[in-house]
C-alpha cells in the first residue's frame, strides 16, 4: 500500500466510517474496492483518489455516513482539488439532471445540485471521470445489492460512453445477473 493511500484511509479511519455497514460489507471496505477497481481501469491517480472519497458527503440514496461540507478543504487538501471535486459533485448531484448529460456530445455539462439547486458546470474531462467514478461504484457493489434495474440505462449508457474497461465491467456485472437469473430459474423447474 503506498503511503499516500495509507494517509488517506487513516483519514477515513479517524473520522468513524470504518464500522459503517454498506451493501454487505463495511463502508471503508467498500471505497476501497472502488479505488482499487479504479486502477484496475487504469484510471488517472486524481479519479481513483475522488473514487475512495465518491460518497463522503452523502449521496441521493446512501446517506450512513456524511462528512459536513465545512470541512470541504482538509479534505482538498489531502486528496487534491480536483479528485475532491469530483466526489463533492458525485455526492450532491441530483442524477437526473447527471444522467441527462448522458445525451450530449460536448460539454458543458450542467448538473443540478440537490443541496443548494444551484447549476454545476463541467468540462467533458470532468464529466467523463465523474462517469467514470460514479459507474465504478455502482460496478463494485451491484453483484451485492442485486438492485438491477436500477438505472440501468444510465449506467450502460455510461458504459457504452467510456467504452474499453469501464464497458468491459458493466458487462461482466450484467452478466451476473444474467448467471443469477439462470441459477433462479433452474431452481424453479
């Protein structure tokens, strides 16, 4: 583990959510395994590091943990402007509005947030790596949660936007539930 990754789950470590439960698992276990899915994909050092810190404010459906936006900048701070960007926009975004900019081809994007209602803007860079981060987490915990028709058309059109890895797991989970339904149905008979 390098230290910096050490550092930051330390942070999360001292902050309580260690012992917070999170789709069959703890919370911290869960950020990690979307960080290091994130790598796995090859994604931008700034991207895996939004993607351990992606829920800490809370989001639309998960809210067991939420550090208080007045503390925005210690967490800039050790994990850099952009990537605690990335996953203060992925906390308060309203998805409709994120799962809307799906449709366009350039930026800029324009995400509500649910907090104030005021507009977020992002470049395409940014846009793209919050997909990324945002398809990642739902990729880590779908096989356990199994709430698979939740979004789907979102998350595939995510899918289908990164294309390489990020299309390659959303297949690989899809077709989970694709293995889950067969075993069901095998049951049944």
């Amino acid at each position: 583990m390098s230290q910096h990754l050490k550092d930051m789950t330390d942070y999360l470590r001292r902050i309580g959510i260690e012992d917070v439960p999170h789709t069959q698992k703890t919370y911290l276990a869960h950020l990690i395994g979307v960080y290091r899915d994130l790598e796995s994909w090859h994604a931008p050092d700034d991207v895996c590091r939004a993607g351990l810190f992606h829920s800490i404010y809370g989001t639309e459906l998960f809210q067991g943990f939420k550090l208080p936006f007045e503390r925005r900048e210690e967490l800039r701070t050790l994990i850099g402007a952009r990537a605690e960007l990335l996953a203060y926009v992925n906390c308060v975004m309203d998805r409709a509005s994120f799962d809307a900019g799906l449709e366009q081809a350039e930026g800029p994007y324009r995400i509500r947030d649910r907090e104030t209602g005021e507009m977020i803007e992002l470049s395409r860079a940014d846009y793209d790596d919050l997909c990324r981060v945002h398809l990642c987490d739902w990729a880590e915990q779908m096989p356990r949660s199994q709430r698979w028709d939740y979004r789907d058309a979102a998350y595939r059109r995510m899918a289908e936007r990164l294309g390489g890895v990020a299309l390659a797991a959303y297949r690989q989970v899809r077709a989970l539930e694709a293995n889950q339904n067969a075993r069901l149905n095998e049951m049944v008979t």
